[in-house]
C-alpha cells in the first residue's frame, strides 16, 4: 500500500505503508546504526512516530531476548529500506511481521534523510502517517488535535513486582517510569535484588521495604507533568542512595527545586559522546530524550555537574555535593551501545556499601 506522512509544517514524504488506519504523533528520529528491536520496545518512545536514519532496517532480524518492553508504544516507525531476507544465527523472525503483529505502522521506501533534515532545522514536530489517498480533511483534523500528557502512567507497571536474586548483596527500590529491560538486568548483573514500584507510588510505602538504594528509571514525556513523583522524591532525599537515569536525572533535577526545557530536536541514538568532568575521559553513550536539565536553575542547589555533552554542553550527569544522590541523562546500559559507561552502577553500589 502506498502511505505519506504528512508534518505539522505541510511537508509530505510518499513511501510505502504498514498498517491502514492513520495515525498520529510526535515526529522524531535517531542516528543509531543497529538496534531497531530496542529503538521500538523502549517505552520512553510513548506516543512517538521514530524515523530511523540508517538506511536498511531488519537485515538482521528480530529475537525475544534484547525487547525492552512486553511491547512497543510508540506510535509508528519511518525506516528507509525494510529488509525481509534478514541474517543473523540468533533471527526468530522479520521485523516486519514483528511490526505486524504489535500493530505499529511502518512507513518505508521513503526518504529519511529529508525527514531528518526538515527535524533538525525546524524542531520535533506532530505528524500523521496515513495511506496516500487520505483526505486532507481528516489528516488535518488529526495534525489540530493535542499529543498526550504524562506518558510514564501509560507505561509504568501497575503493580510492585520483585526480580533478582533473593541473597544478593543489595536491595534496591526501583521507581519505574518505563525502565528498560537491560536497565534492570544491568542492576541485577551488578548484584541487586529489586523491589520495582509504580511511578506514583508514595515515598513511605518505598521506605517501609527498607531498600540499600532507590533507583529513579528512564521514562517518556516531559518531566513537569510528573509533579506527583517529584513531591514523593523530595521525601527520599537523604533517607537513602538515590541513581537516576534520563527521566530520572529529570525528575531529581525538578526534586532539587531546578527546571528543564525542551530541546529542538533531542538526543536519541547510540553515538553521542559525554564528557565525565571528573576525570576528562569522554563517553560514546546511548541516548533518548527531548527535555535537557536547566543548569541555571540550580545554581542554588548542592550539586555539582559531573558530565557534558560534547556535541551542545548540555547536563548530562550531577552529584550531591554531600547526600549519597547521582544522575546521569544518558543509558550506562547502553543497549543498543558500548558498555564502558557501566562503572556508573559501579558508583552507585559504592554510595550504598558506604552508606550501609
């Protein structure tokens, strides 16, 4: 079938579509080279439609182990060639029929490299994904609707779970936001057993499990709609160790009595390189996020900037100058990514062993 997608700004890009209903949501894109499985099952993609700058998706296939979620929520995908004769010994499957049955639309054969441009120039944008023969009327019905609010309550569990290994050396709390899989298996590989909670869940019933750390996960969304964790998190501040990750580094941030903004067209891929001040090394970090920290608005606050984005100077990393609390916006999982940034589990573990 053929399909167009349609942005805020009037541009039209034809390919071929995935999928027949029209659809709608926030156009964005990232510069990873593989890793589209994760790019998908990422819950922080909620209400997203993703375009993918690499040019061939699904050479490799898909497998059960590296999803990052039970599901996507993302919107919709915009990918250049879309392989159907995949290689790779571990493939159980095509991307595409992977797409199919989650009933996420794909747009492809079009080009994503115009798409991209007209994103970086003029900023992350709605956009419609529709088959070509689409009334006009419809799709601009759809373009004058509001995108959704506060996406962490679509994606957070709904219930307290627990994972890990019953005798291992730590507890942590985990305040899900939309974590990833590979976040919780790099905790439990660092030696934790996890106690993971909603995102609304209150500070005491957090404390009452009597966990060595809280762990604040990634998440969709903008942080200021997280008001309800913020107020829970202020009560968490020096009662025990704190890592936060993405919208965790967020909502710490807005904990600190800071702000963020939104950026024009974000951080989403596997190249980005981060600074660590403390020692001058620089990262190649995996990244996904449209609102950044404002710097300025904690200048009062007791924390000091531990990391930088090379590419705009960002805040990517904080530390509390004396309570056991650290932050990072990008993944130390790195999945799609390196793993060199897994000393930063390293760290937290040695705030709760201290603090013990």
């Amino acid at each position: 079938m053929k399909g167009k997608l349609v942005l805020q700004d009037g541009s039209v890009y034809e390919g071929k579509l995935l999928g027949a209903r029209p659809i709608l949501g926030e156009v964005v894109f990232n510069t990873g080279m593989t890793g589209y499985q994760e790019i998908l099952t990422d819950p922080s993609y909620a209400d997203q439609i993703i375009t993918l700058t690499y040019p061939l998706i699904g050479n490799y296939g898909v497998f059960r182990d590296i999803a990052q979620a039970p599901k996507p929520y993302c919107r919709g995908m915009i990918v250049g060639e879309l392989c159907t004769f995949p290689s790779n010994w571990q493939n159980e499957g095509l991307f595409e029929e992977y797409l199919r049955a989650y009933g996420v639309p794909c747009l492809y054969d079009v080009d994503t490299r115009a798409i991209t441009r007209n994103i970086r120039n003029h900023g992350v944008m709605k956009g419609v994904i529709c088959p070509v023969d689409t009334p006009q009327e419809r799709i601009d019905a759809l373009l004058k609707q509001d995108l959704p609010t506060d996406q962490v309550m679509q994606v957070t569990t709904k219930w307290q779970g627990f994972r890990g290994n019953e005798n291992a050396e730590y507890h942590v709390a985990v305040y899900d936001f939309g974590v990833k899989e590979n976040i919780l298996k790099s905790l439990e590989a660092s030696g934790c057993r996890l106690s993971i909670f909603p995102a609304d869940i209150k500070a005491e019933e957090v404390l009452a499990v009597n966990p060595d750390g809280i762990f604040l996960s990634n998440g969709p969304g903008d942080p200021s709609d997280l008001g309800y964790a913020v107020e829970e998190i202020k009560k968490l501040l020096g009662k025990k160790p704190i890592f936060g990750i993405c919208m965790g580094h967020q909502v710490l941030s807005l904990a600190f009595g800071g702000s963020t903004y939104k950026l024009r067209f974000g951080h989403r891929g596997s190249n980005h390189p981060v600074k660590d001040l403390r020692t001058g090394r620089v990262y190649i970090t995996s990244q996904n996020h449209g609102f950044a920290v404002d710097e300025n608005s904690l200048k009062d606050a007791d924390i000091t900037i531990t990391h930088r984005s090379v590419n705009d100077n960002t805040v990517e990393g904080m530390r509390h100058n004396s309570l056991p609390i650290m932050s990072v916006q990008y993944h130390p999982e790195a999945s799609p990514g390196p793993t060199d940034n897994l000393y930063l589990f390293d760290e937290f573990k040695a705030m709760m062993k201290e603090y013990k």
